[in-house]
C-alpha cells in the first residue's frame, strides 16, 4: 500500500489539470497514488487526465455534488495512512512531499502538515505568504497557537496540507450540506484539538484567480459554513473567536453587498472582537458604491495589487 494519498476533485479544470497532475507526477517523493475524482465535468478535463499512464493515478466519476463530497469519495477510496489534497487548478514544486514527509517523521502524532505556500494571485504575479507576525519566516515545528497565526494568512489551504486519514475520518470527512467553507471547516475542527506543524520550505502555488472557480457563484446562492457551532470552543479560545469573526466580517459584506442586508446584520450581532475602522466604514457605504469598490479590487488584483479589509 502507498504511504499517502493524493486526493484532486475535478470539475471543469481541463485548461490547467495537465500541468498540475504534472507537478505531482514530478514528486521526488514516490511513495503515493493520486486518487482523481470527476465531479460531473462538461469539458475535456477527465478526457486530458485519462491520457496520462502512470499506475498510480486511480481515476473515479461522479455525477456533480460539490468538492466536498468528490473529495469524500476520494477519502473513501484512498489506500494510504495520509491524505495529500491538492485543488485541479494548484501546484506543487517537486520537493512539496518529501518535505512534508519529513515533517511527519519529525513531529508525529499531528493532526495536520503544512508547507508554506504562494498565492498567484494574477498571472505572473505571485507573492509569498509569511506568518513573520507569529513565528520566524524559517521556523519549522509544531505552531503554539495555529488560528493567531492564520489571521492574516491562512497556514492550512487545501493544497498545501497532508492530515493522516485516521483524523479525516474522525471527523466524518467534509461537510456536504455546505459549498462554500467546507475546507476551512474541517481544517478548523482539527487544529481545535489536535497539534498543527509547519514546514519552513515554500512547496505550492496557490492559483487564487484560477479561472472557473467556485468562489465565482453569487454569494447568495452559497450554504456557507455555520461559524457558530463553534460557540463553545471561542468562549476558551480568543484567537479562535478573532479568527472566525474575521469571516463573520467577510460574510457581512458580502452579504451587503449582494443586497442581502437583513442576514448581513444577523452576522454582524455575532461579531464581538474590534471591527477594523475600514470595514466598518465599508459596512455602512451604499451597495452601489461597495459594488464598483469591489470591481476596482478585481481589477487591481489582476495587476498584482492585493489587499484586504479585514485586518
């Protein structure tokens, strides 16, 4: 049996699939299989992947469900004691699992490894992701307070974490009522109770304007995460309650701006950390304004200008 799993849902990513299968395949580590779920595609991605020969890429179909539940049946179907998720439209260097490997057999016993990650965030205009606010841009071990240090950036993305399968199944794997945060759900139910390590070596891309990306769907139509059912757990953790509040703030404004004021001010009443002075101007800024601000964003962000208003 393989060491790790590497899990891809696929849906409609037939423009950039083969260089990402590509990156894995090109590992110096060796001592895996890539499980590829087909989520229903309408293009010619599943058609592209079937090209490739090498024996360790197991294939499946699944009529359209959602990420979560095409990463389940990956899950599901994983021979390995580690789970590797990597997104269609990401990619790894080819250290990315060896280092992390490394990790494993470093810190055992975690819940969760992470490598450092870029973010593409236009074409030709990545940047690196440092938690330099937290710990030392080299620092390599367990994290001591893993949602302090994912406040500005978020040290466990979908693409550059491995989590042993035993964790995954804990939890029940991902959250199929939800389509958009199902990541960042489990990720958070993990680090709530387990230890988190860090790799100190930058391994994957991160292609944040990937074109056919899910984060496009109007926000409305979205079942979102419910940030509340971990009430408890932020009574007893500060930096878990700023953290969650930081996407009660993005939900809030995305709600306004999308019209929805009545579920954007239902958030807001959750919200009990200090609220940046630019966010709460832009929570109380005409939708018509937020709506051209927002188009700005995008249009710089495709000049390699990125920003947030949260922190």
């Amino acid at each position: 049996m393989p060491f790790l799993s590497v899990i891809i849902p696929l849906y409609n990513k037939g423009f950039i699939i083969s260089e990402t299968l590509q990156s894995v395949l090109a590992q110096t580590f060796t001592d895996y299989e890539v499980v590829l779920i087909n989520d229903g595609s309408t293009d010619n991605g599943f058609e592209i992947v079937s090209q490739f020969l090498d024996e360790r890429i197991k294939c499946f179909q699944q009529e359209n469900k959602g990420v979560a539940a095409a990463r389940n049946l990956g899950i599901a179907q994983a021979k390995g004691e580690f789970i590797a998720f990597l997104d269609a439209d990401d990619y790894w260097y080819p250290n990315h699992l060896e280092e992390l490997v490394k990790l494993i057999n470093d810190f055992p016993n975690c819940g969760m490894y992470c490598s450092r990650y870029q973010t593409m965030i236009a074409k030709n205009h990545i940047i690196n992701n440092s938690f330099s606010y937290s710990f030392a841009d080299d620092y390599r071990g367990i994290v001591s307070d893993f949602f302090q240090a994912s406040l500005v950036n978020r040290i466990a993305t979908s693409s550059s974490i491995i989590v042993p399968k035993n964790i995954i199944l804990e939890f029940n794997g991902f959250n199929i009522a939800i389509s958009n945060g199902e990541d960042l759900e489990l990720w958070t139910k993990i680090a709530i109770k387990n230890n988190v390590a860090i790799n100190n070596v930058i391994s994957a891309i991160y292609h944040f304007e990937a074109q056919n990306s899910l984060a496009k769907l109007k926000f409305t139509k979205k079942a979102l995460i419910d940030l509340n059912q971990f009430s408890e757990e932020e009574k007893e953790n500060k930096s878990l309650k700023k953290f969650l509040d930081i996407y009660r703030l993005e939900y809030a404004l995305q709600y306004r701006i999308a019209g929805d004021i009545e579920n954007s001010k239902k958030i807001l009443k959750n919200i009990t950390s200090n609220i940046p002075t630019k966010t709460k101007i832009l929570l109380s800024t005409p939708i018509f304004v937020l709506r051209l601000l927002l188009k700005t964003k995008h249009l710089l962000k495709k000049f390699g200008v990125d920003f947030t208003v949260y922190h």
